[in-house]
C-alpha cells in the first residue's frame, strides 16, 4: 500500500486546479498589462480569481494581493507593519515561539535592525491563550504575528480573541493562515484580523503561488520593485494559470470543510487512538483543537529520522518536526516550544491526513508506526537505558 501522510507539507494538485490552469497556459496567454483583447483576458482572469479568494475569506477582492505563496506573504505583512511601526515610533513585535520560519526569521532579521521581539510562550498543549497576547502589548508595539494553525502540530489559536484585542489596543494584528485556509473557516472582518498569509499548495492548487490579505486602509510595503502589478505592491508579470489554479483550489475546497472535517476527524483520532497503544508515546498538541487531518506524536527511544526511512520503505510518506540539517540534529522548535525535551522532541513523527484517507490506511499506518517503533527500539542504546532503569522514562 501506498499512503501520502504528508499533507500539511504539500498537496496533490486537485483536477479542478489543474484544468483550470490549462486555459490561460493554451489559450489566454496573454500578458495581463498589454492593452489587446487577449491580455485583457488575462487580467479578467486573475480579477474573477480575487474576487472569488476574497470571498471564501469574507474580504474585499481589493484586499487580496497575490504573492509567491506563504513565506513571501508572510515576510510582506512582518515588513510592511514594522514599515508602519518605524514611522508611528513604534518598534516592538509580539509572536510565539512556535511560528513557521517564515515568520521567525523576518522577526530576528527586525531584531537585527533594532525592533525589539517578544515571543510568547506556548502552552503545553499547542495553545496560545488570549490573555498572553493582552499583557504582552505595550505602548510601542506595532505587530502582534500569531499562527492560525501551527504546521507541525496542528493545534488552532484563538484567532477571533486574539483580534478583539489587538484591535480594542490599536495594534495590526497578523495571522500566517498557511494551514488553515481551505481547511477551517474564516471570516478576517468577524475575526478582526488585519493581515493574513495563504499558499496554493496547502489546499490543492499549484505551487509557487499564494496571497497576503491586507485589511484595507493597511499600507502595504513591496518586497519586489519594478513594473505596477498589484497595484505597485508586488512587481513582476502575474502567474495567471497559477492564480487561476489556486481560486479553483480554493473554491473547491472552501465548499467542503465541513463534509472533509466530519470525514477527517473520525479517522485522525482512530490514528491517534491505534498510535496511543504504543508504550512510552504521546501526541502532541490538544487532541480536539487541531487540523482534522493532523497526527504528531512523540516516541520515546527513537530518532524520528530512522522511522521515517523505514516508514518509507515501507509506501508511506510521514515527516518529522526534527530537521536534519548538515549533520547536525536539531529538534523540533515546534516541540520545544510546548515543552518536550530534546530527546523525547527528537522521536517525533508527523502523519497529516488528506481528504481522501480511507480507515483501511489509517489502520495500515498503525500497524506499520507500530512495527517500525518496536524495530527501532530493539536496537536502540536510549531505549536500553531506559528499559534497564539507567535513564527515566519521561513519557
Ligand atoms: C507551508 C507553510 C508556509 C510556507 O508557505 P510556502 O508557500 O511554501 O512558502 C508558511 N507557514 C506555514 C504555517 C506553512 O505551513
């Protein structure tokens, strides 16, 4: 068997996407700024796909900008409201320690230039609480940045309370919605959010292509200079059959979150229920608010490294929060942040279910997570130590 549990790292492309994408690659190619009747098309093209982004978010299509996907969205709204926060006096921003890099990078490259950042603590079941939010703004703060639903353990903030206050306190509130667009609903004017980030492929359209929400009245700073598309926001000819994909993609999925979050739920706690069997485990982040689709759980005794290999020999496709990088093994900061400790962060597994999972494959992946942790254990020095009293379980 074959089992893609990958998906809150890429998506297949959904065939609605991809044919709508074959229209304006063949047929409408224009370039969206020439004047003759087939550019024209071209920018008709991408004006139906705002408008209709716009409105599964419950915002104006002038409010959607189209951007290279999620990381640039996300360095696009950080940037343009420090832009704002130089000019007011203002140079303080809020975020967690448990954002996408996207996000903490363009944070530390801000600290590098003299804003000072406060990165909440994460509560150890993957949750912001609103009041953190209230007691950390301070007369100079500018941003508060704060994940709508985090990548690695799926957990959902309180994204509507969190708004209410930064808006009552006069601070631009952003939200990198990454993983949640196409999955959870969203109404940014309800949930008082003022800057949200989206990418494609995250809910089945094309790679490479994303869109920043601005609330209007939010001056936005361009990343790329050059021509005038997006009204002089972003420069560079449209990806046309791109943005085209991405509003079939959405449009497509936003008409069944609740149908795929009632098939979904049902098997991702099956899964959790099956992986829970497994000794000395446990999931991480709140088991009900989080993604329908996603699974993470830590193994004590065990490299996530090694049982992804072997989870992939054997068809399945998972991932971990650690990421190998030149040698050195660093742990998930995802984990850390709600408090696993190096070893127990470094046995992680991530398994995100897409909307066509089935019960036989949840029960295939059980089966196999089981099998491969107790081969891995086997031969394991960490697990011997523990087995033998040398060292003490912590899960
Ligand atoms: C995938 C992801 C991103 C990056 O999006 P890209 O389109 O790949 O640049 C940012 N934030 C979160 C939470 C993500 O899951």
């Amino acid at each position: 068997m074959k089992i893609y549990a990958d998906n809150a790292a890429t998506t297949k492309m959904s065939r609605t996407a991809i044919e709508a994408m074959l229209r304006p690659m063949e047929e409408e190619y224009g370039n969206p700024s020439s004047l003759y009747v087939l550019g024209q098309r071209a920018k008709e093209i991408i004006e139906e796909a705002r408008a209709r982004i716009a409105a599964v978010i419950g915002a104006e299509p002038r409010e959607i900008l189209f951007t290279s996907g999620g990381s640039e969205a996300d360095n696009q709204a950080i940037l343009s409201a420090a832009a704002l926060g130089i000019r007011d006096g203002k140079r303080h921003i809020i975020s967690t320690a448990f954002e996408h890099h996207a996000v903490l990078h363009t944070l530390k490259k801000l600290e590098n230039e003299g804003f000072e950042i406060t990165l909440l603590d994460v509560h150890s079941d993957g949750i912001v609480r609103p009041d953190q939010v209230r007691e950390a703004i301070r007369d100079d703060t500018c941003l508060v940045t704060i994940m709508y639903a985090n990548n690695e353990i799926g957990t959902i903030q309180p994204i509507r309370e969190i708004g209410e206050i930064c808006r009552a306190k006069g601070v631009l509130f952003h939200t990198d919605a990454v993983q949640a667009v196409g999955h959870l609903p969203i109404d940014v004017k309800a949930q008082n959010i003022d800057l949200l980030s989206a990418s494609a492929h995250k809910f089945h359209g094309p790679k490479g292509i994303g869109f920043l929400y601005a609330r209007r009245g939010v001056r936005l700073t361009n990343l790329i200079e050059g021509g005038a598309q997006e009204r002089g926001k972003r420069a560079g000819t449209e990806n046309t059959p791109a943005i085209a994909g991405m509003a079939a993609a959405l449009c497509e999925v936003a008409g069944k979150i609740e149908e795929n979050a009632a098939h979904l739920i049902p098997l991702r706690d099956r899964l959790i229920a099956g992986l829970l069997e497994i000794s000395h485990s446990a999931l991480n982040g709140d088991p009900e608010k989080r993604l329908p689709g996603n699974v993470n759980f830590c193994f004590e005794g065990i490299e996530g490294e090694s049982l992804l290999l072997l989870l992939d020999d054997r068809g399945i496709c998972a991932s971990s929060g650690s990421a190998c990088t030149s040698g050195s093994l660093d742990p998930s900061h995802v984990l850390l942040a709600i408090g696993r400790i190096h070893d127990v962060a470094h046995g992680s597994l991530r398994l995100s279910l897409g909307e066509e999972a089935t019960e036989e494959e949840v029960d295939y992946l059980i089966q196999n997570v089981k099998e491969v942790v107790a081969y891995l254990r086997g031969f394991s020095p960490v697990w011997r130590d523990l087995q033998s009293g040398k060292k003490d379980f912590i899960l």
